[in-house]
C-alpha cells in the first residue's frame, strides 16, 4: 500500500466515526505490538479534542464483532460502578465512541476493522517504570480492575484469543515451530530452543492447578503491561485500564506474573545487552504489595503462594511466544529490526533464569502479605 493509499484508508476511518467536529489532525501513537493506533484531533466550536482511533490487527482478531462486544459490555459495566462511585467515568474506563451508524467498530473499504476511544487526557502511560511508586500504583490498579469485574457474567465473554494464557497448548505450537522451521531460523536460536524445551515443567504448572481447581478461573485482563495503564498525571495514581482486548476469565497470577515480566524488569523488553537484565526485588515486593491491595482480600491463600510461579509462567510464556513467531517468521508481534522478536526472547529467558535464582527471596515476600 503506498502512502497516500495509507493516509486515505486513515481519512475514512476518521470519516466513519461519530466525533462530533472536523478532524485536523492526525498520528500514530503508542508502542503497542498489536494494534495500529492513532491520535484524532477534532475541532468542534473552536476547541480540540482528542480521540484514539485504532485498526484492529485482523490476523488476530478473527472475530472483531465479539471483540466489541466483549469490550462494549465490560466497558458498560465499569461505567455504571464508576459513577456509582462518584468517579469520572470519562477518565476511569474506556469510552468506545460509536461511528455515524451507532456500530462500535468500521469495516473499511478494504476489510480492515476500526474502532476509537475518548483520549485520556491528562495521563500517561510508561514504557518503563520511571518512579517506583507509579509501579505499586500500576498494580493496586490492576489489582482493583480485577476486583470490580469480580461480578461480571463470565459467560457472556467470547475468547477474543483461543488458548490465549493456555502456556501448556502454547508449548505444543512451539515445539510445532521447531520442526518445521520454516524460516531456516532455528540454527541462530539454538540455545534458546534448548531453554524452553528444559523448562517444560513452566508450561504445565499453573495449567495442572487450574485443571485441579486449586486455582479459581476470574475476569481477568490477561495483558497487564505497564503501557496499558493510563497514570494520572498529577496525582500519579493508576487511572484506568486499557487495551481490553483479552479480558476473559483467566487467572490472577497470570495478571500478576505479566506485570512483573515486563514493569520489574531491570532493562527493557528487546534489551540486546543482557547483563542489562533482571528482576528487581524491591519492584517485585511493591508490586506484590499494591496487587493484593487492588484486589482487596479477595485473593486465596493458594493464590498469593502462587504469585511467584505466575510470573515465571508469563516470562516464560511470552518468551516461548517471541521465540515462536521468530521461528515463524515474525507474523504476529510487530518488529522493529531484524531479529527483534530473538532479542526479545533473549531477554525474557533472562529474567526467567534470574528469577529462578532468586525463588526464595520472591516467596519470602509474598509470604509478607498473607
Ligand atoms: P496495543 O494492543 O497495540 O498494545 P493499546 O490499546 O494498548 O494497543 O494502545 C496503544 C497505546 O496507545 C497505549 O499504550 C496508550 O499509550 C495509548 N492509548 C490507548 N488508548 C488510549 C486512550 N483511550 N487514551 C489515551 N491513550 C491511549
Ligand atoms: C502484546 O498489545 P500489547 O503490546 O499490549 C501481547 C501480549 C504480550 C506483549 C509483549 C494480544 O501486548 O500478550 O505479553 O505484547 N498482546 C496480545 O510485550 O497478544
Ligand atoms: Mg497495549
């Protein structure tokens, strides 16, 4: 697709959306991996206002009618508990806005699936932790987002993503990618090959105590990085919750786990330089603390025990799924550069080996807070 043609599919997705004045402006935004997303200014009686418009990855997503509708709905039950509350529901949850025929998503002419948000204003969203204390507001925040689902009908949930935390099916599609190797990639990643096939006991661990009923199934977000939290950028406090695209039931280790993989990390998701990485200790026991107080007292014992083996799973998982669509030839994750989704592996097996380093400090903390 050249530029214009880009642009032009742009304009009418902008043109599709009810927002209310004329748009003048518009660009990309965020380093998410997943979807493509735009800033939308709008004009209206002399003022701006600023939307989110994002094109929905299609490769992903088979099915963006019940992604919308799972996202309508969750973000419908959140407002009402918000206002009940006495919050801003404008700012403390995602507000789909509706295109000119009252559908939450477009198809555009080219078959790609659009949706737009209200821009949260006045927040940010960190790719790193910059302050400690935003980390433990990040997870009493999650922590809460958990707890204010706690009561909403499951089963009106598609799985926007089958087997989406399934770390034991992912292991399968991995080893799948190994035999295959249809990029002739699997030489350069030898040793990490290696790593997740001795680690296999990662992919069944939580699977078997989920499958025992030792852990319960919750509404869960399932994709709790630090940059799908919007923080208040005056009080610091985590504002809301986006990118809601896998919230399904799930277990709350896992939300746990994938906050830890990503926000206690020493260097970055796609560090070349190793010795760069690890997991900090300090950052892992305010997270701890700040998660079980977002989720005030409803976590079970087993699952504070668990925190730990949860962010071994997700570190492990998310390595073993770089590592994957490298193999694959990069079709899932967006990369930046050749061999990007082999450094981001690279890195997540770091973490995963300083983690195992240091189980015993991880459990005493958790311990802390039972
Ligand atoms: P992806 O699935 O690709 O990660 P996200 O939904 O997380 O996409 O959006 C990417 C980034 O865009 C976020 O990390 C955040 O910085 C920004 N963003 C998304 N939605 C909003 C919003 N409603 N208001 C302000 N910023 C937003
Ligand atoms: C993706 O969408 P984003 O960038 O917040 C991915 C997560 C991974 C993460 C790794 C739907 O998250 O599962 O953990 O990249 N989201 C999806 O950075 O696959
Ligand atoms: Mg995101």
């Amino acid at each position: 697709m050249t530029r214009e043609e880009h642009c032009s599919q742009i304009h009418e997705a902008i043109g599709a959306f009810d927002f209310g004045g004329e748009c003048i402006a518009f660009e990309n935004y965020g380093s998410g991996h997943i979807n493509d997303t735009f800033l939308v200014n709008v004009q209206k009686d002399g003022t701006i206002k600023r939307f989110i418009l994002q094109r929905m990855n299609r490769e992903i997503f088979k099915n963006p009618a019940e992604l919308m509708e799972n996202i309508v709905g969750v973000t419908s039950y959140l407002r009402k508990i918000i206002i009940e509350n006495g919050g801003n529901p404008e700012r403390e949850t995602l507000n789909v806005i509706l295109t000119k025929d009252g559908a939450s998503y477009f198809t555009d002419s080219h078959g790609e699936c659009w949706r737009a948000y209200l821009f949260i204003e006045d927040a940010v969203s960190y790719d790193a932790v910059e302050k400690p204390e935003d980390f433990y507001e990040s997870a009493v925040a999650f922590g809460h987002f958990q707890r204010l689902l706690a009561d909403f009908p499951a089963n009106t949930l598609h799985e926007t993503i089958q087997g989406f935390h399934d770390t034991a099916a992912r292991f399968e599609v991995f080893k799948r990618a190994v035999e295959d190797d249809v990029c002739h990639r699997a030489d350069q990643a030898a040793e990490e090959i290696r790593f997740v096939l001795d680690h296999e006991h990662l992919a069944h661990a939580l699977c078997d105590m989920l499958a025992q009923g030792s852990l319960p199934l919750r509404v869960t977000h399932n994709d709790t990085k630090l940059n799908n939290i919007m923080m208040d950028r005056e009080t610091h406090r985590g504002l809301c919750v986006i990118d809601l695209d896998t919230v399904m039931p799930g277990l709350a280790v896992n939300d746990f786990g994938d906050s830890i993989r990503f926000g206690a990390s020493t260097g970055a998701e796609d560090e070349k330089d190793l010795d760069k990485i690890s997991c900090d200790m300090r950052l892992f026991e305010l997270y701890t603390k700040g998660f079980i107080e977002g989720c005030g007292g409803s976590l079970t014992e087993t699952e504070i025990r668990a925190l730990p083996l949860g962010a071994l799973t997700m570190t492990y998982e998310c390595g073993m799924r770089f590592l994957t669509d490298y193999l694959q030839g990069d079709t899932y994750f967006k990369i930046h550069r050749e061999g990007h989704n082999l450094d981001r592996a690279r890195t997540q097996f770091k973490l995963v080996k300083d983690m195992e380093a240091k189980k015993d400090t991880m459990k005493a903390i958790v311990e802390k807070f039972m």
